[in-house]
C-alpha cells in the first residue's frame, strides 16, 4: 500500500508540472486524480495483544508431619517435581522398631481372641448339655405326676396273670414230681428243682403284683420330691453355665477390643512411618529448601517451598472497552519473549470484578497447560486475543473512509465520476474496516486521493504501470 501511494503521488506531481509547461489555452474542465481498488468481500478478524508476566498456579510449604532426624533430601532448588515424588525422607529407625512393637502386640492379642472364642464355644456346648438335662428332669417330674398310662396298667395286669400262670404250672410241676419221686421213679434232684422252680415264679408273681399295685396307687411324695429336687439342681447347673458362658462372652468381646486398639496401633505406626518420607503435594518447582541432611525437624518447620507451574498463569491488564470481549472460557493464544515463536493455548479463567480507577483497566487471568514447566514464573508474555470476527463482509481500507459533517461516505467510481455513498462501518482490524450497507461487493472505491473528491467529480486513475495492489497486510494493535 505505501508503495502505490508513493507512485500516485509521484504520478501527480508529474502531472502538475506538466499542465504548467502547456500552452495558455482555455481551462479545462477539473479531473481529479485517485486511486480505486474493488471492495472485497472476506473475513475481518480484530485482535489485540497485552503483555503480561507468568505467575505460578499456587506456592505450597512442605512440611513433615513428624519429628525427626533429616536422613536424606532428594530434591534441590529449581528442581521440577511431580506430584507423590519423594524430596525428603527422615530417619526410620525409631519408627520401625515401634512398629515391630505394635505388630507382635497385635500377634499376641489375636492368640488371646482365639483363646477366648475357643472357651465361648466350649461353655456354649456346656450350656446346651445343661439345657437339655433340665428338659429331661421336667419331663420325667412331668410323667411322674401325670400318673402311669392305661396301656402301662394293662401291660403290668397282663404280666401279672402271666406270673399267676407260671406259678400255678410250676407248682404242678412239683406235684407231679413228687408223686413220681414216691414211686421212685425220678432222682430227689428233680424234685429240688422243680420246687426252686415254684420258688422263682412265686417271686416274678409277688414282683409282677408289686409293680401293678404301685402303678395303680401312683407317685409317692418321697419320689415327686426327689424328682423336684432334680430338676432344681438341673435349673442351677443351667444357670451356672450360662453365667460361665456370659463371662466368657464379655471376656471375648473385651479381646476383641484390645485386638481392635492393636489394630489401631499397629496403623498408627504404619502411618507414621510412612510419614517419614515426605512427597510432593503437587506438581511444581523447588523455589526454596531449608533443611540439610542430619537437621532435626519439627511439624512446625518448613522444609520446601514448591510453586505450581501446571498449569500456568499469565496476568494482564485490559481496557475497559474490550473486557467484554473477554469471558471465562474464551480462548486466547500466548507467547513468551524466552520461548521465540512457541504458541501456547490459553483459556481466561477470570476477569477483575472491579476496574483501577487511575488506568481504568480490569486484571484477567489467564491459564495455560505446562505439563512440561516451560513457561517459568517471572517470564514476560503477551496474550493475543480475538476481540471480534466477521464472516464474508464488504470491507474497505480504513483511508477509503472520509467524514463528511456528520456524515460517514466512502467514493465509489462509476462511468469516471466520483460517487460520495453514506456508510455504516462495522468491524476494523485497524486496516481494514466492514462496511454495513451504501457500498456492494466488486465496487470500485477511491482508496488515494479522496481527502478533495466532492460528490460528482469525473475521476482518472494513474497508468497501470505506476499503480501499486493494495496491501493485504493486518496490523495488529
């Protein structure tokens, strides 16, 4: 573009002298020179760039949660960590040996609930024996009251008849015996015997009639109180084991508490001992380190100061008029003077709530991926932001533009003669403006000398040979 208005300059002038040098003639009629170009129809993108400075996401103190003796530190300043990485581990020894305490604590407390539950069982067993003899004791104190049963009454009558049969065949037996041991024809053993005969089946009758007499009289209150007797000596056996049975029960439950204590125990010096290695919280860089190996800490003492570059941030300052094209989310695109022509992805995360009075600009924060820390806290940035975009509009360079009172016109060239159009202009780059309106796509619009041009002026551009295409370049603010 500076080079056409050059020529066109340098082509006017020539001109002026030109007119000079000819003969004194009648004046003829005015033709102003310009330059034209067709008004494209394209893309018109507004940007703007602010300068900024890297910040870290966040600083974070490391400190170690016990006291203790500095074994080892991994880590040095400057030093990119991840986060769950090691930087500092403390002297275990002591931690170890309590450990090993609280874990044969634990050993043996589970020997001891064992034990415990062995017994229980046992002394339940006990306990279901003792229920089960009380059961019998009730029920046979039961059958003893109840009386004997009809069928059992019937059964001792029919033994005794039984008897009474035997008896009487025996005591013939005898007779007969005798008889033949007169007439010598048997031995007098065989009249013993059949007389020891007589003798038993007259005890099975007396036996027989006994136990059908007690049957038909009933229980004694010499047996129902030995009955009773029974059963209570039953109900105490039962209620001793029980008892025994209880005690074993809370006995179990309080092992089962101390082995829970123990448990508790052996993951507190699990714990601490694990805390005795101390781990990067988060992802960052070693900004400052305060302990050496060999230094005693406490919880109290910070040990590392970490500052978190994952992801990054980068603080600008934006005009009031162009923070609304600015909203959290909107993407922007970042450079660092230390990192040449790299471009990082940024995303606004916040614009200030409240404008500086003096400047009357907003903070907004920016945040941009850095898994690999390569934009460092205190680097310069600049932000390129998108302020407006426009999608196949009639856009002219901004010189084309003349204000005209209060009137807004651009010339358009048609058969020769300059045509002043009223406009509306929309989006400018600072290059290039949209035009809303007066002025259609392929028009040709004066873009050098219309600062004089008035409404109807006949026109003529320089020879092709001189003339310069307008420059497509964007300049950015």
């Amino acid at each position: 573009m500076a080079i056409g208005l050059v020529a066109f300059l340098a082509w006017r002038v020539t001109a002026a002298l030109q007119a000079r040098r000819s003969p004194a003639g009648p004046p003829p009629q005015r033709v102003a020179l310009v330059q034209v170009e067709p008004a494209p129809r394209g893309k018109l993108v507004r940007e703007a760039v602010y300068t900024g400075e890297v910040q870290a996401a966040a600083t974070v103190d490391v400190f170690a949660r016990i006291g203790g003796v500095v074994e080892q530190v991994r880590v040095a300043e400057g030093d990119a960590v991840s986060a769950g990485q090691v930087l500092i581990r403390l002297d275990p020894r002591e931690l170890r040996y309590q450990l090993e305490q609280a874990l044969a604590a634990r050993e043996t407390q589970r020997v001891q609930v064992r034990q415990a539950e062995a017994q229980v069982r046992t002394l339940r067993t006990q306990v279901e024996q003792a229920r089960a003899g009380v059961e019998v004791q009730r029920a046979r104190l039961a059958q003893l009251l109840a009386g004997p049963a009809a069928e059992q009454v019937r059964q001792a009558e029919e033994q005794v008849r039984q008897a009474r049969a035997a008896l009487e065949y025996s005591q013939a037996q005898l007779r007969r015996t005798e008889e033949l041991f007169r007439q010598g024809f048997v031995a007098e053993q065989a009249v013993d015997a059949a007389r020891t005969e007589v003798t038993v089946q007259e005890a099975r009758l007396r036996a027989a009639e006994a136990q059908l007499a007690l049957l038909r009289r009933g229980p004694s209150r010499e047996e129902v109180e030995v009955l009773h007797t029974q059963v209570r000596q039953a109900e105490v056996a039962l209620r001793q084991a029980e008892s025994q049975a209880a005690q074993a029960q809370v006995a179990l439950e309080h092992a089962r508490r101390v082995l829970a204590q123990s448990e508790v125990a052996v993951r507190q010096a699990q714990a601490l001992l694990a805390e005795s290695v101390v781990r990067s919280p988060v992802q960052g860089v070693v900004a400052q380190r305060s302990v050496d190996p060999g230094d005693t800490v406490t919880p109290s003492a910070r040990l590392l100061q970490l500052v978190r570059v994952e992801p990054a941030v980068v603080v600008v300052t934006v005009p009031e008029r162009e923070l609304l094209a600015l909203r959290p989310g909107t993407f922007v695109e970042v450079t660092a003077d230390a990192l040449g022509d790299r471009r990082f992805a940024g995303r606004v995360v916040r614009v200030g709530p409240v404008l500086s009075p003096d400047t009357r600009t907003a903070e907004v924060r920016v945040e941009v991926s850095n898994p690999r820390g390569d934009l460092k806290p205190g680097m310069t940035a600049r932000v390129r932001v998108v302020l407006g975009r426009r999608e196949g509009v009639v856009t002219v360079p901004v010189q084309a533009v003349v204000r005209q009172g209060e009137r807004t016109v651009v010339f358009v060239v048609e058969d020769g003669v300059a045509r002043a159009r009223e406009v509306t202009l929309g989006l400018s780059d600072g290059v290039r403006v949209e035009l809303r309106g007066g002025v259609r796509a392929g028009e040709s619009v004066v873009v050098a000398g219309q600062e004089t041009l008035r409404d109807g002026v006949p026109v003529r551009t320089p020879p092709k040979e001189v003339r310069s295409a307008p420059s497509q370049t964007r300049r950015r603010p």
